[in-house]
C-alpha cells in the first residue's frame, strides 16, 4: 500500500483500504504490476464512486 495512508478521493480523508489504478489496467500486467499506477483508496470510493467514473468514461461521457 501506498505510504500515505489515506484515502487519494479529493476530500476525503478515510483509511485507504483499496489499491486503486490510476489508469484501468484491462489486463495490462503493465500497468497492472506499475506501483506508480497504484493509489490508496477507502472501500465507499473504489466500489462505488470510481466504478462510476470509469464506467462514465468508458462510455464516452
């Protein structure tokens, strides 16, 4: 995990339970394995928030 160990979400200051990409990886060992595509977040932001965000994008939106 990350050093900091509080949630990367802006405004949020929970414990980082999560590793969260910072780029989806799709199954990219490389972006997968890269510790600098890795940040801390808490469970309520990397399950639901950022599925969002990457779903919105995803899509185009």
């Amino acid at each position: 995990m990350h050093e900091n160990r509080r949630c990367k979400w802006p405004g949020c200051t929970a414990e980082a339970t999560h590793v969260d990409h910072i780029i989806p990886h799709k199954g990219d060992p490389k972006l997968r394995d890269d510790p600098k595509n890795w940040q801390g977040l808490c469970a309520h932001h990397h399950n639901s928030a950022k599925q969002r965000l990457e779903r919105r994008i995803s899509k185009g939106k």
